[in-house]
C-alpha cells in the first residue's frame, strides 16, 4: 500500500498544539463557569419569622435573617397580593438583624390571611398564616 504524501496537510506537531491549545481554553471556560456557580451558592438566604400580631386595621410581624448572607427584602404579600409596608422596599438585612414590618388594611373578622416575604434573588419565606380577630 502506498502513502500518499500531500502537501496541503496539516504537520502532527502543530495538530497536536493546536488540540492542547483548545483543551486549555476549554478547561479556563468550565474553570471559571463553575466558580461562579459555586460564588452564587456561598451565602444561603433564610427568614424567619419570630413574632405576629393581628388586629382588624393591621398586621405586624417581627422577621428575623437567620441565614449565613445579608438579603433584601423586595416585597410583602398577603394572600398572594403585594401590599405596601412601614419598611421601604427593597428593606436591607444584614444577617442575624431583624425587622418589624407593618401592613395596613382592613382584614375581616375570622378569616385566615397568608403573610409572605420575597426576596430581591426572588426566594419566598412563609406563609405565617394568621386569623383575624
């Protein structure tokens, strides 16, 4: 069997640096993809709510960061329905402070609402689920 020589062909030395020249970048690519994944997941957010009072006018709980990170409050809901506070949204909270937020409405006598807190990375804590009185 003959060899065809061609002279168009690329040398097995360069072939060979310029696989391991691809190899390296991709590994840099999956290196760096990955230790941002890992940034992301360093800190965990969680709340905690330590204390409520419910009357007819309003509602007030006491939430507490109980996590290894700092996390902002975006927003509060009641039953599913965002409803303005006494804190100003988005509420900082350095981890293992605590903030007392009052919602202000009129919540009918017996009935059972659903208190929840997002946070700005969009992480739900709740429901803390009280009945008027």
């Amino acid at each position: 069997m003959k060899i065809l020589k061609n002279a168009r062909a690329l040398s097995p030395v360069v072939a060979s640096i310029i696989l391991i020249a691809v190899t390296v970048a991709v590994s840099i690519a999956v290196a760096a993809w990955m230790g941002a994944l890992s940034f992301n997941f360093m800190g965990t957010e969680q709340l905690k709510f330590t204390s409520s009072v419910m009357t007819i006018t309003n509602a007030t709980f006491t939430v507490r960061n109980t996590g290894s990170s700092d996390l902002s409050i975006q927003e509060v809901r009641v039953d599913g329905l965002t409803v303005t506070t006494n804190a100003t949204m988005p509420h900082l909270l350095i981890k293992g402070d605590s903030v007392t937020i009052t919602v202000t409405q009129s919540f009918a006598s017996g009935i059972q609402y659903e208190f929840t807190v997002i946070t700005t990375k969009g992480n739900t804590f709740g429901p803390l689920i009280k009945t008027a009185p």
